[in-house]
C-alpha cells in the first residue's frame, strides 16, 4: 500500500541530510518534492498545497536535536501534519437508538455489500444483535450476495424480492427488527455505475424516512481524486456522517484517505483491505500516516528524542562544536542525554534498516560505563583540554577507572577522530555559507 509514496516521501527527506538546521533554502527543496509526491499520489492539488504549506511554516528554522537528523525530523513534522489532515483522532461509528439505524451510500462496485457484511460481523463480535437489510431492488442479485455474506457471518438477511420500493422496505425491515429483538439494522442500498439524480432522490427519501443514527458513504479508494468527487456529490445530498475507504489491499495511491476528510469534511471511519469478512479496520489518521510514510519507527525515535531531549543543551553542544570546543565534559553529557532515552538496542532497533541487521547483535547497556568511567576519573582541566592527557595521565586514568590503557587508548582516538569530523564539518558549512553570500 502506498509504496511509491512512500518511496517518493523518504528521497524528498533524504535532500535534507547533513545539514544543521532546516533553514529556508534547505527546507524549500524538500517542501516541493513532497508537494510533487502528494499530487502524484492523487491528492487534491490544493490539498497538497496547503499541507505543505503548513508543513514549511512548521520547519522553518526549527534547530535539528543532535539526537536526530534533519530528515528525521522533517520526517516527524510531515507526519503530524498529514495525521492532522486525515482528522487527527480516530472517529468511531455512532450506534444509538432502538433498534440503531445504518445506512450505507456509494456507487455500484465500491464495496458497499461486502463492507455491509463485515460490519455486520463487527457489530456482531461485541455482542449486538444485527440485522441486514437488502434494499437494492434493481438487482436481484444484490440481495443473494448480501444472503451469501450474511449466511457466511452469521447474521439474519431481512429482504422483500417483490417489492420496489426502497423506503417501505427499509421501514418495514426496522420494524420487524423492532419485534424480533434486533438491535442494529444495517441498510445497504442500491448503487449506480456513476452518480445519477434518481439513485441520489432515492436514498435521500430513504434517510428522512428512517432518520438513521448513522450514514456511511462507502467509497473505493482505487478511484482517487474521482473518489473525492463522489464523496463531496454524496455529502452534499446526504450530510452522511462518516467514510468507508475500500480496497486498500489494492494499489491505491493514498490521495483517497489523504484528500477525503480536508476536502468534505467528514471523517473516515473505516478502512476495508481485502474481500474477506476479517479484513475490516477501524481508522486511524496516525497510523495511516505512519503507513504512508512506511517509517514509524522513526517517528517514535523522534517523539521520544524530543521528550527527552534538553534544547537548550543541544544548542550549547552545537555552539561548542561550531566553534571547535567540544570537549570531554560535553561528551559525558552526550552520554546522558543518549542513556535517557532508553534502552539502547530498543534505539537502534528503531533506526530503519537497522533492526534486522542487529537482531542478533548483543548490545550491552552497559556498553557505556568504562568511557564513563575513564572521563570521570579525568580532572576538570584534563576535560576541558584533552590535549594535556599524555602518557603518564592516561596511565593515571587507567588505574583510577579500573580500565585498561589500551581502553583510554581507544577513547582517546575515538574523541580525536570525532572531533576531526567536527572540524571537517564546521569548515565545509562555513565555505558553503561563504559561496551562497557571494552568489
Ligand atoms: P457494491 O456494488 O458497492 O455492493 O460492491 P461489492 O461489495 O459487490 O464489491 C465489489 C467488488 O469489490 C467485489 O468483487 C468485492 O469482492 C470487491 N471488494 C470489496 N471490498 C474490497 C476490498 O476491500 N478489497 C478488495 N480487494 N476487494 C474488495
């Protein structure tokens, strides 16, 4: 699902990669390549207009935590922005008379029949007792599919071949639900090829017969921004409640579920990914965000960076390195600040790619307390200038931290190596900021 949005999304993140802050020469690259990926998945141009839009202004210099990348970060931002677009909090379907009424709306072909079984079956695993009404009288067939499924879930099929007229049906179904102790009644009705004044008149007098708690109007997702159009047809002769998005199994583009909800207003309830009476979900805008950006881990990473991250910490560590003074007390509280943040193979685990491969790697929380140990037996002086730790000093650190000198040895390359990559960076940043003032 969703996988050359996906795809399209990581590579406008990737442009972001290795720069300090998301400033905004930085940000506008990338802003267009995710606005390019919306529109190419199918979601309404002014929709993606206005996301991104949102999406920028969010950016816009926003210092990068030291914990997390640019492209991590952005990662996190266009998440919160698209969840809020697909409605932010879940919505449930509203189930309230006696018996309640559900009445399902949408074109031939959507999915309708088959969502009216699964939610039949739904309904029915919580213990309510159900039943489905057939009131497409043009297609005889309808009703025998709609008998199949309910046979097959277990649900009573209340039907009347020879009549046809919708409201009186559905009328006659609620009260025959009424006498036989059924607590919901689920109505599918008939559908056409394509919008149509009849079908609309018909299932407009259908609802203000039976007041329904709840109106549905399914819709296949497969149909992209037609699915849009549809949908804001339907509502406005409907004032329906909630969305039903089908065939999410399929090769849908995600423009559906992502333009739906700004565009008429509604939100979507359910999401069906598949033919089988099972393959039914309740909606959920932050996972299908997660989803569309195929990197929930990420986002996790960068939630938990940015709770436990102190800000005002980060900025000094950057001002230090910019300035080539990153030190061994700024170390240790690099060290810190990672050791908040978790269990440490929980961390890597989370970083994309990476929790395959370190499956089987032990990593020990541990890992840390000898380079602890070794900075801590260091005097305030050794940690602000590690340039005066010779060799009679590292000896000294050795004995004290009950490590070994190979160890302060190691520690000491590693601190040198990093801060060579510190300098490397701060020089190309300053020749990169010289050339963009001079052009
Ligand atoms: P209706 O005309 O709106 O009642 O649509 P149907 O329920 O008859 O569905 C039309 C076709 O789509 C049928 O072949 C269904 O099996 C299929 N279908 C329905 N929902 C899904 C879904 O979520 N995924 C897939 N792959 N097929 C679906």
């Amino acid at each position: 699902m969703f996988d050359s949005l996906s795809t399209k999304l990581d590579r406008a993140f990737k442009t972001l990669k290795g720069q300090g802050s998301i400033t905004e020469i930085n940000v506008a690259t990338t802003v267009k390549e995710i606005r390019r990926a919306l529109v190419d998945a199918d979601v309404n141009y002014k929709v993606a207009k206005e996301v991104t839009d949102k999406i920028k202004e969010e950016a816009m210099g926003r210092d990068v935590l030291i914990s997390v990348s640019p492209g991590q970060l952005m990662t996190k931002i266009v998440y919160d922005e698209l969840t809020e677009l697909m409605g932010g909090e879940k919505q449930d379907i509203v189930i309230k008379g006696e018996p309640a009424v559900v009445l399902l709306s949408g074109l031939q072909g959507s999915g309708k029949t088959t969502f009216a079984g699964k939610l039949a079956s739904y309904l029915k695993k919580q213990n309510r007792s159900v039943l489905l009404v057939a009131c497409d009288v043009y297609r005889p067939a309808a009703i025998d599919q709609l008998k199949v499924l309910g046979e097959q879930v277990g649900v009573e099929v209340y039907s009347e071949p020879e009549n046809k007229n919708p409201v009186q049906i559905s009328q006659n179904a609620i009260e025959y639900a009424r006498k036989n102790s059924k607590r919901v009644v689920i109505i599918d009705t008939a559908g056409r090829l394509a919008v149509d004044e009849q079908m609309m008149n018909e299932i407009e007098a259908v609802k203000r017969a039976i007041n329904p708690s709840e109106t549905l109007f399914v819709v296949d997702s497969m149909t992209g921004q037609d699915a849009v159009n549809t949908a804001k047809t339907f509502n406005d002769r409907l004032n329906f409640d909630g969305v039903v998005l089908t065939k999410l199994d399929g090769d849908s583009r995600g423009g559906a579920a992502l333009s739906i909800r700004a565009v008429v207003e509604k939100p979507i309830k359910f999401i069906s990914t598949g033919e089988k009476m099972e393959a039914l979900d309740m909606f959920y805008p932050d996972r299908m965000a997660q989803r569309i950006l195929g990197m929930g881990d990420v986002i996790s990473l960068v939630e938990r960076a940015q709770q436990q991250f102190d800000e005002e910490e980060a900025k000094r560590i950057n001002q230090k390195i910019r300035k080539n003074q990153f030190n061994f007390d700024d170390f240790l509280s690099q060290l810190e600040q990672i050791k908040k943040m978790g269990n440490l193979k929980d961390l890597v685990g989370m970083i994309p790619g990476m929790g395959k491969a370190m499956k089987d790697v032990e990593i020990d929380d541990d890992a840390f307390k000898p380079i602890e140990a070794i900075i801590k037996s260091m005097t305030p002086k050794e940690r602000a200038q590690p340039e005066l730790l010779n060799g009679s000093r590292r000896r000294r650190l050795a004995k004290g931290s009950g490590t070994d000198i190979q160890q302060v040895n190691n520690l000491m390359k590693q601190f040198e190596d990093m801060r060579k990559v510190m300098r490397t960076m701060n020089k190309m940043s300053q020749t990169k900021g010289g050339m963009q003032q001079m052009a």
